[in-house]
C-alpha cells in the first residue's frame, strides 16, 4: 500500500507530471551522482525529454523544473518565484550549478534535447539523464519515466511492485476496501487512518492531513487575490478575483447561489497553478482545484469548524485516488483527463458524501457515478499549457461533485454499476483513445483553437 499523502503532494504549478516529476526525476539522478562519489568528476549533463513531455513540455514547465531539479531543488521546496529566472540564467550564462554544489558548463541547445516524435516504450512520459567526464566517458546514465500526479519510476523498476509499509488492512480495490470497512464497522476514512498509523503516529497523520488542506485553503485565497494574465502566451486573463467579486455584490443584493463558488475556488486554484504557484497534487496538479474547491465548500457553507471532518474528507478521498492510481491511471498523458479530472472529481464526491453522514455503498455509488460520467475525457490542452480547457473544466467537476454527493445521499445506495467497474472501465477507455488526445496537444482544441 503506498500512502494517501503520496497522491496529496505539495508542489509547484503547473503539472504534476510534466513539472513535479521531472524536477524530482533530475534530483534524484544528482543525488545518485552524489552518493557514488560520481559529481565531482562530472564536466557535462545532458537530459533528453521524450513523448509528451517533448511535445507539451514548454507550456507545462517541464523544461524549467528538470534544470532546477539537476540543482538540486524539490518541488515542496522550491521557491515559485525562483523557477523561471533561475532558468533563464541557466540558459543565457551557459552554467548549471549540479545539485547546488558543483559548477558544470551548460549549452541549452546541445544539453537539453526534445524529441517531439520519439516516445518510449513504457509511458509517453520519458526523459533521460546522462552525465560525462571532461574526456567525454559516460558516467551515468538514468531512464526515468514520470507516470502521473508526481509519481517517478526508473526504467527498470517499471511495473514491479515495489517494497512498501505493511498495514493491517491492505485493500487493492473498492470491493476489498468496503469489506475491510464493513468487518471492521469502520468508515473509510477510519480504515484508512489504520493503514496510515502503521508508518507514523495518529497525531503526526492528523497534522500531515491539516497542513495539506491549509495548502490548498491558502492556494483557492492567492487565487482569488491575484489579478493579471497567465503565462505562456495564450494572455489568458486570471477570472477569480473578478468573479469573486461579483458573488459578493450578488450576496449583498441577496442573491445567494452557492453553487458558484465551489466553481471560483477550482478555477482559483488551476489559476495558480497555470502561474507556477504552490499547489497540492490531488491527485495532479491539472485537476488540483476539484477536490480544494470541494472542500471548501464544505468548510464555509456546511461546517466552518471540525477539523475531524476535514481530515475524514481528505482520508475518504486518498483512499479513492489510490484505487486509481493502483488499478488504472492518474496521468493524461496515459489515458487522458478522465484519469485527472475524472479521478478528482470521483474522489471529492466520495469525500463528501462520508463526511455529510452517508454510507459505504453511498460513498461507492457517488464515487462511481462522477467518474462514469467523465469517461472518455480527452486531455488537449491549447498550446501545451493548463489552461484552456483545464481551468474550466476543474470548475464545472467540483460543481459536479458536489451535486452528484447531493443525489447519492438521496438514494439508498443501491447501484447497478460498481466503483471497481468504473474504474477498469476507464483503463480500458484510455489505451483505446487515440494518442493526440493524451496530453500531447496534436488534436482536439489544442489544434482547433489554434487554427481558428
């Protein structure tokens, strides 16, 4: 079982698979340089980017955060604002300094190579490190792929099960999770806080889960705070503050339609990601305003003050993205943004519905339902960055989930499809689509918004 906080990671902005991998992919190669005694003797790095973290990797940072990463910084730790004219510094004074410490001469165009037609056998995100000697020996060579919501595998440990934490009641899918909960008498979220104690105490996961949803409190308010325009060239102007501003007027003429914040608050949070800010993974970064925006909600229109039920909220949604991440995917470049939207958007009608009192089967069948309904999803950001349709889109799905919570309390449980079925049907779903609608810009609007 890996942990819930593997999916809730906090990072920068503006893709988890594209930004966050990368740069932790290019610290880990300088840290394995380190550890072999190799980083002093290195004269020249290279990094080769592959698939779609080629073809959509200027618009999704990725370029940026693997020179970042190679200097040793971490996307908890990094700095947002130090990203882009660290990079840029790279690039005109033709230096990289290899994890903080050690000074190697870097030509942009000949060091960092972007294949745009070549992918690699096992996920269409690739990128390799390479490091020399100043006779030009190789000292080291790492291919690694980032295969969704920050998640890195090297290539030869792709696909096998690695070494984990033993934990009383380890589930693989929704069938084995609810009959742990049901022979337990437990809700899922105290099943899942089970497992989490096995690697720490009960007050460090309770802190832990605390801290994420400060995060993303913090990251829906500097979303509705800063004005201007978005990176990248499309000059998509940033819409919350505007629109926060206008639900308040409605609110003191007396028109109050709650539905529209959930909205600002994922649309505030996809926009600080779209700018390279801080954001938590949940389960990625292009859908990581669903589930703050959800939870926000709940925190001001339902229960302002009862952390226990923040962190049952968060517990309840790991616990559904891991059935994702360990039965299909979590990565558009895999299998389209059913596997980021979609899964966001299952894991916050899940959430919501255990922490508005509803059953197993409830919290099943609202799970079920919003991922059934986001079958198919293609991934075609416009110009290679998360921004148009992603921001939108993130809006519409919390507003989704919370409504689909709402139908699932109404019923008795009772569905006709299951959350395992969904799940493997979204698999099956994303190998068939075709590739240009992976996260590759090559169809979709990503080609037709262009032409017009």
């Amino acid at each position: 079982m890996i942990s819930v906080f593997d999916l809730f990671s906090i990072g920068i902005g503006p893709s988890s698979s594209h930004t966050v991998g990368p740069m932790k992919a290019a610290l880990t190669f300088v840290e394995s340089l380190q550890q072999r005694m190799l980083l002093g003797s290195v004269q020249r790095v290279r990094a080769d980017l592959y698939g779609s973290l080629a073809l959509t990797g200027h618009g999704h940072g990725t370029v940026n955060a693997v020179l970042l990463g190679l200097e040793g910084q971490h996307p908890r730790t990094i700095d947002p604002a130090h990203v882009v004219p660290r990079a840029e510094a790279i690039r005109t004074e033709h230096g990289i300094m290899l994890g903080g410490t050690h000074p190697v001469h870097f030509e942009f165009d000949r060091d960092l190579c972007i294949h745009k037609h070549e992918f690699l056998p096992k996920h269409a995100n690739g990128l390799r490190f390479s490091a020399y000697d100043g006779g030009g020996k190789p000292l080291a060579l790492e291919t690694w792929y980032s295969i969704g919501g920050g998640f890195i595998v090297r290539d030869e440990e792709f696909g096998i099960e690695q070494p984990s934490v033993a934990v009383p009641y380890p589930f693989r899918t929704a069938k084995q999770l609810l009959d742990h909960c049901r022979q337990q008498n437990k809700t899922i979220a105290a099943l899942v806080m089970e497992n989490e104690t096995a690697r720490t105490g009960e007050p460090d996961v309770r802190a832990h889960a605390l801290e994420i949803a400060a995060v993303m409190q913090r990251c829906v308010e500097s979303g509705c705070a800063h004005e201007g325009t978005l990176p990248g060239g499309l000059n998509v102007r940033r819409r919350a503050p505007a629109l926060r501003r206008k639900l308040n007027e409605q609110a003191e003429s007396g028109l109050h339609n709650t539905m529209l914040w959930p909205m600002l608050y994922a649309m505030a949070v996809n926009e600080e990601n779209a700018a390279g800010g801080r954001v938590v993974t949940a389960p990625t970064n292009g859908a990581a305003g669903i589930v703050p925006a959800v939870l926000q909600y709940f925190r001001n229109f339902v229960d302002a003050d009862d952390d226990g039920k923040v962190v049952d909220f968060l517990l309840t949604a790991g616990a559904i993205g891991l059935l994702y991440k360990m039965n299909a995917s979590i990565s558009g470049a895999e299998v389209g943004c059913q596997g980021e939207v979609g899964v966001a958007c299952s894991m916050a009608a899940g959430a919501l519905t255990a922490v508005l009192g509803g059953t197993l089967l409830q919290v099943e069948n609202a799970a079920e339902i919003a991922m059934e309904h986001h079958l198919g999803m293609t991934c075609d950001p416009v110009g290679g960055l998360v921004q148009i349709p992603c921001i939108e889109r993130n809006g519409v799905a919390a507003e989704q989930a919370i409504k689909i919570a709402q139908l699932a309390l109404l019923e008795d449980g009772e569905h006709k499809v299951s959350l395992d079925t969904v799940i493997a049907t979204m698999l099956e779903t994303g190998r068939d689509m075709q590739q240009r609608y992976k996260e590759t810009s090559l169809g979709g609007l990503a080609v037709n918004v262009t032409e017009c």
